[in-house]
C-alpha cells in the first residue's frame, strides 16, 4: 500500500513511522538490513480503515504517543512499542451536522509543548481545534467554538510557530490549501468557548490574519523555519519551492525555486538547524537545497515580525 505519511520517532532516532493509504501504521528501523517494516498494525476496525494522511510524535521522552489521523475521522493514538491496537482513538465528528458526517482530516499539528489540544486541516477546507479529552466542561472532540474559516478548498498541509527567541509566537499557525493560497492565523485564546455549550448552534468563524496568494498551481505543504521566526517555505504542483521572510517582503516570496521540470512537489522539511530543506517530488525523489542563508537569524528579527503581525491584525 501506498505510503502517505512519515516521521522519524525523536526519542528512538533509529525508527522511522508511516502511514499507508489501506490504513496500517508501519514501523521501520534503520538499523536493520532489510528495507521492510519491522511492525505493522492489522488490518482491523480497531485502527484505521481508511488512508492515514498526517502522523505525529507528541509528549516527553517517557510519556509519548504517536497520534495518527484518517480521511474518515478517526484519530489514533498509539504506544510505539504496542502497534497492536491503539491506545485512544476520537472520532471527529460535525456536532451540527444532519447525519454527524465525518470530519474528513488531512494534517493536523499540536502547539510547542501540547499534547492535550490539537488542530486539524480538512477536505472541506476548515480548521478545527480538537480536544483530546473531556476535561472542565469541555467535551473530547471538535471543539465547534473554534472553527476556521478562510479556504475555498482542501488543506493539505499546518504547521504551528516554533522558532524559539526573544519572543514567542506559538500561538501562530501556517496552512496550504489546493486553492492555491497559504494563510496564516492566530489560534483563539483559552478563553474561547468550551464545545458542548448551546452558543454552538452559531460557531463563531475565525478568519486568517494574511493570505499569501503569489501561486499558480496547488499548495501542497508549508512549514516554518526552525530558527527564524519570519521565514517559511512552502512547494507547489508546479514544481516550485518558495521562501518567504516576512520581515523583508509580505506579498511575494524572496526566492522561488523550480525544483522540477512541472512535476509536483508534495512535502518538505526543514534541517532542525534551518540550514538545509528537503522536498519530496511526485515522482518519489527526495531533493535537498542550502537554506543557511535565509535561516540565519539575528536577535533583532523577532520585534520586526511582532510589528509585522500586528499590520495584519489591523489591516484586518
């Protein structure tokens, strides 16, 4: 089966996660001389039935989980050492919906230093904030007090703000979408409503402080620079890598790449140390491109960026 989604496990660096397109989570060690998965999850309605677009690593060396998420809903949660069966699982349903229809997610991606609350990007082009449990009032599931609303079609990629410095922007989040933009958003304060209560039946829409549209085919992922905190890349159907540094240009980015002749890039990663990115091509090829140069951060980036996001918010 197809892999969709994969990720290194941080505090096991020999081992590598993925998700398929039939469902199963795999497990591959990089120390072993086959190429073959070392541990699979059955094929069961226990776990996932449907293609696993999005996975994550959450929680401390001695406490984690691997969070898997599928078109049809489900969330997953799962010891790495017992991929027999998960451990949780949440089924993300519309609360307002006629028939509760699933919450069809694609990506999903947790704030620096959470584990508890979660968010989702879908088909129908909406973030949802997700809670993990029911806890204080608030019911475990998609919180429909805090929907975000700003696509006119599929995400496909979200990340938060993790560049650490003089100030902190955690709170901040990044999406790609095959409608051919990228936004950025504020995630709501705690003190936004607990789902479950009646003020549901009218969610309230929370729209994108900016929406950088400089892009002529789909948006296939996004992710911000590790150590400057205005810098993000992002790649497209096109073929292209696009770098864009917010202190220095907020309508076109700084560099565009053509990483292919026109066929689709699909992912991308940054080096922890932002000094190299690595794209994933349509056709299987992993490239990889310097990036110290616009990664490079000086002490003095961070009040810029902070001007910079208070433009948006008032020109908004």
């Amino acid at each position: 089966s197809e892999v969709l989604s994969a990720n290194w496990a941080p505090y096991h660096p020999n081992l590598i996660v993925g998700g398929t397109y039939s469902g199963q989570i795999l497990m591959w060690d990089t120390r072993s001389k086959s190429s073959y998965p070392i541990h699979k999850t059955p094929l069961s309605v226990s776990g996932h039935t449907h293609p696993v677009h999005d996975l994550k690593i959450v929680g401390e060396q001695n406490t984690h989980s691997l969070v898997t998420a599928s078109s049809d809903g489900l969330i997953c949660m799962w010891q790495l050492d017992v991929l027999v069966q998960p451990k949780e699982v949440l089924e993300l349903r519309h609360p307002l919906a006629p028939k509760m229809e699933e919450v069809g997610v694609v990506c999903l991606d947790f704030p620096a230093n959470e584990t508890s609350v979660f968010w989702v990007g879908t088909e129908e082009g909406t973030v949802y904030k997700v809670n993990r449990y029911e806890n204080a009032g608030t019911k475990a599931g998609v919180n429909y007090g805090e929907v975000y609303v700003g696509h006119d079609a599929m995400i496909t990629g979200i990340q938060f703000h993790n560049a650490k410095g003089s100030a902190e922007f955690a709170d901040m989040f990044l999406t790609s979408s095959v409608d051919w933009t990228v936004k950025l958003w504020r995630a709501a304060s705690s003190g936004s409503r607990p789902s479950g209560s009646r003020l549901e039946q009218e969610p309230a829409a929370r729209r994108p402080l900016q929406s950088f549209e400089e892009f002529t085919d789909y948006v296939y992922d996004v992710k911000w620079s590790p150590t400057h905190p205005a810098v993000f890349a992002c790649v497209d159907g096109s073929g292209r890598l696009s770098i864009w540094n917010l202190n220095m240009e907020t309508d076109i980015p700084i560099l565009n790449v053509q990483a292919t002749n026109g066929r689709a890039l699909s992912k991308l990663a940054w080096k922890p140390d932002g000094k190299q990115i690595a794209v994933g091509t349509a056709d299987g090829q992993v490239k990889v491109y310097e990036s110290a140069e616009f990664s490079a951060c000086r002490e003095d980036e961070w009040t810029p960026f902070a001007r910079t996001l208070l433009d948006f918010e008032l020109q908004g």
